[in-house]
C-alpha cells in the first residue's frame, strides 16, 4: 500500500528457485509477535515449538542460489526497499531423499498436498502467456510489422507469498505463478475424441509450473524447461509494465521506476521479452526500446566455469518462440556491428562473444545475452568478481570494464541465528546490552572484547552443548546411531558434487579409521573423539555422486559397527537435507568443512551460517572463505590445499603429480572391498587415480589431514576453542545478506528504502 501510494523506484528480484524453507516462525519472530503467539497457542492446549515442527519446508529450489534468494528477499525487506520477488510455483518441490541400503533415492515432494496457509491466490491477477507459432509480416500504414501468431496460450495466475520484515511494518511480496489452461484455447469439440483431446491439453497447459529440475547446474535443453523459463517471465513482465502504467503515461520513465535483477541466466528472457512487449506492444521503436532496455537489467552470475553457462538451442526457442529469436538475431546483429567497430575483423574474438554460437548444434548464449543487456554484471564474491573478469567473461571485461561488480553474498542473521538459534540470540544480546545486532549485524564486532571473559566462555558453552543434545537426539531417531556430545561434531552439508570434494571428506574419515585401528590401545587415549556428520542430495542422474552417498553409508556401517572403535568416531549421513535440517544441524556443528578445489566455488553461503553460530571452520581458500579469512584471520580457522593459482598448475602435472602413501593406501582400502560393493565403486575410485584426479583429492589430501591434526588439537584446549568460537561470530557481520542488500541498492539498482509509516 505504501508503496502504490509514494510510488518509488521499485526493484525486481527475479528468479527461478527460492528455498523459503518454513514460514511460521520466522514470520512471528520477524513481526515481533512470537511471545503473544506462544500464549495465545498454550492457551489453546498447543506448544509453539510442536506445531512449529509441523509445517513442512517450501523447498522451491535445489541448493545455494535459490537459498541465497530467500535470504534476500529478509533483508529487502527489512530494509524496507521497495522490492517485489517473482518465481514459478512448482506443485512438486525439490524431491524428497530417501535412503535404501545406502543408496539415494529420489520421491516426489508433493508440497501443497495439505494445502498453503501462506499464499495467497490471486484469481483476477493472471495473464495470458503465449508459445509457438508463426512470425507474420504485416502492414500497418505502410510500416512493415512483424506480427507473432501463437498457437498456445496458458494462463499465468498469481499467488502472493508475504514477506514481513523485521523491526518494520514493511512486508513485501514473494509473487509465484501457477499454470492453468485458458480459456481462450479453443474447446470446441466436434466429437467425443476431440473432447477428450481438448480436456486433455488443458491439463496439459498446468504441467509447466509442476515439476522443479533437480539438476543443479546442468543444461539439457528440455521444452519444459524453457517453457517454465519463459512462462514465468513473461507473467512478471507483464505484471510489472501494468503496475508502472497504473501511475505513468510514459514509457520512456520505465527505466526511472524499474530495476530487475536477473538471478542467474534463468530469467534472462526477460530481456527479450521486454524488447518484444515494446517494440510489438507498446509499439516502440526499435531504438527506444533498446534504450530502455539498457538501463534496467542487473546480472548476477553465480557459476565459475565457463562450461557450466546456460545454454539453449535455436532450434528449440525457434519452435517454442520465435518472435523471440528473431529478436535475439536482432540484438546480436547491433552487438556484433557495434564490436566490430571497437575491435576490428577478430572474428575469433567476434564467434567467442557472439550471443549465438555456431557448430554443430546452434544455441543461444543466455549468459553473453544477460551482458549485452545488463549495465551491471555481478560476481557473488571477490575473488569470483575477479574470475568473472580475468577468466569468464573477459573478451566482455575488456570492452565494458564499467560493466563488472561483485557483491559478495550473505545470509540473514534472522532465520540463521534468531530463529534457529534462539539461545545465542539471547545470549549475544545479553553481552552486547542489545537487541540491535538483528538490524545491524556488524554489532557482533562487540563480543570481540568478551573473546576471554570466563562468564561469557561458561555460558558460550552451555548454549552449544544444548545445541549438540538437541542435534544427538535428532541423529539417533534419524539414523539409529547414538553419538556423544562430548565428540568434536564435525559437519559438512551441502549439495553432493565432486568439486565440493565430499569424497575428500570421507576419505579422510577412512584414515582416521585406519589410524585408530592401528594405534597401540594406549595412544587411543590421546584420540580426539569424532562424529562426522555429512548430509546432501545428490541431482537424480548424478552418478558420481550418488556414489559418494553409498560409500558414506557403506564408510559408516563398518565403523560404527565396530566395537574396537566406540565413540572415538561415528559417522553418519544425515538424510534428506533441507533448510529446516540445516537449521538444526547448524548451531549444533563444532566445525564444518567448506573443502572445494580451489577456483571452483562461487561464493558458498553455508559457511557464513556456520560462522555466525560460532562454527569453526576448515576450508580451502576459495569463494567467500577467503573474504572470512580477511574478518576473522587464518588463525581462527583450519585452513589447507592448494591455492587456486596452484590448481592449474597441479593439473598440469598429470600422471607426475605426486600423492601421499596415506591417500593411495585409503583409496586401495575401498577398491579392495574393504567396505563392501568394490564394484560399485569402481568408477568412484578411478575418478581420484594419479592423472585423472581433475579435483585434486590426493595433491590435497596431505594438507586436508594436517589441518585435521590441528582441528584435533584446538579442541582439546577448550579455552582456545571457545574463545576462537565467539571470535567467529564476533567477525561474521560482514556476512549478514543486509549488506549484500545494501550494495545492490546503492550501486546496481539505484534504490532506496520506503517504510510505512505507521
Ligand atoms: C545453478 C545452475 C546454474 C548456475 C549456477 C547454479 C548454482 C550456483 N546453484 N547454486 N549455486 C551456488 O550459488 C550460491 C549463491 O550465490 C553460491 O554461494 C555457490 O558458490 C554456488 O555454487
């Protein structure tokens, strides 16, 4: 309402995945009503914490992108920016992870099955979305227009998702279309087949927002796809033109109360279809449109590898679109021109930036389409800000320097400490005398002066033993095994991929296995007990590594099965992980490990989430590790492997490389049936033999197991331990997604904050 009613410059945030995980209590808690509600529910016979429990996650996204998005959409608005988020609502969310004998399998997440107390539907908000076709010539006064002849039309309805700040009235909306069929398609049936036929297509129409991809990262040009791409595009576009015309008569001002922001190439159609709803719609001319288009777009990539960009081939978008491939011949057509102007006849240079890209199959580079049109290109952290320029999009960096940014990601101290911590949300409160930290998270800075007080160390540490009975007893009613909270909990949680070297860990669980086992009994008393907890899904088709799913299972069925062992080590792997797992997991972990090649991880975000909660951390100095480095200092934290200068040259080596005796011997153990199903894992082995290890397990593995040793030694001084503790989350305020928040409005979208006032 307030913000129909000042009308300022308003942000979209679009993208295809959120990961909300649950409302109810971060919705009370951001309202400021938690107490009264806790009251009013006891009155009724019901404990808030219970019922809490009972909601199930909305999990509209598959891994750090989609919950970078959710802790977004906090912060906007808590900061009270004018913001709106738009999306797709899937009926069927990231699936469900089953585990069998060890192995992952998959079950659909049929999210709205009980209904969703916290949308609402908006049955007159919808709009026609159109697909396939013909691209007519048509003449109008003598002016030659291209004319789009669809031959489908789906109904995009909105459904609104509230969002309420914290410490503000302000509370914005998470807007999600669904798919029904429309009316206008023509139902007239002249037989009972031809009825059936039409009933059938209509039912047809809703399968676009059914079904989320679980394939993090990986393009296979599927029709659905790209349908949901652009259905859910269009629908916002159309929405938000409407809202602009609702107070403006000039379009050419579009640009002076509208920013998008593109998460990722996903929605990068957008782009396109803004061109065709001016140039076609609005009858803007070409250049007008363009114009416009030029100062609206915000791009954030969140990939390191050049390989891993989206793209889609011509001549699925030519069937499914092809009005909009005609405008993307058009707008590369200008670019190149404009190109060759700057750089001359390079025409190696020239195919590399082209949108389009020639051979075999043709596709469209959704990522060079996403530069072109953005004034602002974004890395997610600094050393990623860095790839994009020297590595990734350098031809682009050359040409438009002005173009690069990054902002390095964070997460929302709400959910991830007041939430889900609520005990060290009380206590941070009590040493710094106030609550304001939740607003303002740079305040922890406050609890570096307290990094030595024994009251604050007596209390620290009872918050996280509480943390890790209330993590045991979820372990043991999810897995069977019972650990003790006097063991280090050793977490590492996140999608299953093998650049973020999983396999690592678990080999480095099997040497220390192999190492007790052959200890003389009395040395075992000097053993630093363990319980290494991993959890993650794996994408459906990802063979690898569902692999690394069933050696945990196969690694944890030996050892904690073995009595010689005890509790000096547990491993177990936490099923189906999810924000509400990550919520319990987090505030009880001692460390967690954040261990990806160097070079390969964007940003990560978990590991901001780890610190805040005073985790400490052991990791390679990638992605925002290094920027962690830079608040908390190396030693607060285990560091170890290989730069990512060094990767390269590591890789280079080949068969040379040399790899420490502990690693062949641990990797020999699995190959040789140590564990069982030696078959099975075959191919998992071959993948980290000398000359075809590409993510560099065995040239790390010496220094993965030093840090360890170092890790093992800062437990048992439980001083040390503690103090580097609160140091974490005294130096994690710069991880707050706050600042993230601020960044993008001060310097991609040019907003600013607009709170209601009463
Ligand atoms: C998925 C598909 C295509 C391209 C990228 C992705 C992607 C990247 N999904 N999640 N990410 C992660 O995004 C996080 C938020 O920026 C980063 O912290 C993390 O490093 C990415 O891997």
């Amino acid at each position: 309402m307030c913000f129909k009613k000042k009308d300022p410059k308003r942000i979209y945030f679009l993208s295809l995945e959120y990961l909300m995980g649950r409302a109810l209590s971060n919705s009370i808690t951001n309202l400021g009503i938690r107490d009264q509600y806790a009251d009013a529910l006891s009155q009724l016979g019901f404990d808030l914490e219970v019922l809490a429990e009972q909601e199930g996650d909305a999990a509209l996204g598959n891994g750090g992108l989609a919950r970078l998005s959710a802790c977004q959409m906090d912060s906007l608005a808590t900061l009270d920016y004018p913001a709106w988020g738009y999306g797709l609502r899937y009926q069927y969310g990231l699936f469900r992870q089953v585990i069998l004998d060890g192995y992952q399998h998959e079950q659909p997440d049929y999210w709205l099955n009980y209904g969703n107390p916290w949308e609402i539907e908006r049955i007159h908000m919808a709009y026609p979305v159109k697909f396939y076709g013909t691209v007519e010539e048509e003449d109008f006064n003598g002016e030659k227009r291209k004319v789009w002849v669809p031959n489908e039309t789906v109904e995009a309805v909105a459904y609104d998702n509230p969002i309420p700040g914290y410490g503000t009235r302000n509370t914005i909306t998470l807007r999600l279309w669904a798919a029904k069929p429309s009316d206008k398609n023509d139902m007239e049936a002249y037989n009972t087949g031809d009825y059936i036929n039409a009933v059938v297509n209509r039912q047809r129409a809703e399968t676009i927002s059914s079904v989320l991809y679980p394939d993090d990262r990986t393009y296979q040009g599927k029709e659905i796809r790209l349908k949901q791409q652009y259905f859910f595009v269009s629908a916002s576009m159309q929405d938000i033109i409407r809202r602009f015309k609702v107070t403006h008569d000039n379009i050419d001002e579009f640009p002076e109360k509208v920013a998008l922001q593109l998460n990722d190439t996903h929605p990068s159609l957008a782009i396109v279809e803004v061109v065709r709803l001016l140039v076609d719609e609005e009858n803007l001319s070409w250049s007008r449109a363009w114009d416009i288009v030029c100062q609206i777009f915000s791009f954030t990539t969140h990939t390191v590898l050049p390989e891993g960009l989206e793209k889609i081939p011509v001549d699925l978008l030519e069937s499914l679109l092809p009005r909009h491939l005609q405008i993307i011949y058009e707008i590369n057509h200008n670019f190149i021109e404009e190109l060759k102007k700057r750089i001359g006849l390079d025409y190696d240079r020239l195919s590399k930036m082209s949108i389009i890209e020639e051979g075999a199959v043709k596709n469209i580079r959704m990522a060079n389409l996403s530069v072109v049109c953005s004034h602002s290109v974004n890395g997610v952290s600094k050393v990623h800000g860095e790839l994009l320029k020297t590595r990734v999009f350098k031809d682009f960096y050359d040409l438009w320097p002005h173009k690069f940014h990054y902002k390095t990601n964070g997460a929302t101290q709400r959910r991830w400490i007041v939430v889900s911590n609520p005990s060290l949300c009380a206590l941070i409160s009590k040493w710094l005398a106030t609550e304001a930290w939740i607003r303002d998270m740079d305040l922890l800075s406050g609890l570096q002066e307290y990094a030595t007080n024994a009251d604050l160390h007596r209390e620290w540490k009872m918050v996280r033993k509480v943390n890790k009975m209330r993590l045991a007893e979820y372990i043991e009613a999810m897995t069977g095994v019972k650990v003790s909270i006097d063991a280090m909990f050793d977490v590492q949680i996140k999608r299953i991929h093998e650049y973020k070297r999983q396999f690592l860990n678990i080999l480095g669980i099997i040497h220390r296995y192999d190492c007790i086992k052959n200890m003389e009994k009395n040395d075992r008393r000097n053993v630093v007990p363990r319980v290494c907890i991993i959890g993650g899904k794996a994408a459906p088709g990802y063979e690898i590594a569902k692999k690394i799913i069933k050696l945990c299972h196969a690694v944890a069925e030996k050892i904690n099965n073995d009595p010689d062992i005890g509790d000096l080590l547990k491993l177990v792997f936490i099923p189906d992980y999810s924000v509400s797992v990550a919520e319990l997991v987090i505030p009880g972990a001692d460390l967690s490990q954040h261990i990806s090649t160097a070079g390969h991880e964007a940003s990560g975000t978990s590991s901001m989430k780890f610190l805040m909660n005073g985790c400490l951390l052991l990791a390679t100095e990638d992605g925002s590790t290094i920027e962690i480095i830079e608040e908390i200092g190396a030693d607060n934290m285990f560091l170890f492997g290989a730069k990512s200068h060094e990767v390269p040259v590591l890789r280079e080596k080949g068969p040379a490389l040399k790899v420490p005796l502990q690693f062949a011997r641990v990797v020999r153990m699995i190959r040789n049936g140590y564990f069982g199903f030696e078959d099975y894992f075959e191919s998992l082995c071959d993948s980290v033999e000398v000359g075809n290890d590409f993510y560099l397990l065995g040239a790390d593995f010496e220094s993965y197991l030093e840090a360890q040793a170092a890790a093992d030694k800062a437990f048992v001084d439980d001083k040390k331990w503690t103090q580097m503790s609160i140091l974490s989350t005294a130096g994690s305020g710069r991880f707050s997604s706050d600042r993230t928040i601020e960044e993008y409005a001060a310097n991609a979208w040019g907003i600013e904050p607009c709170r209601c006032p009463f």
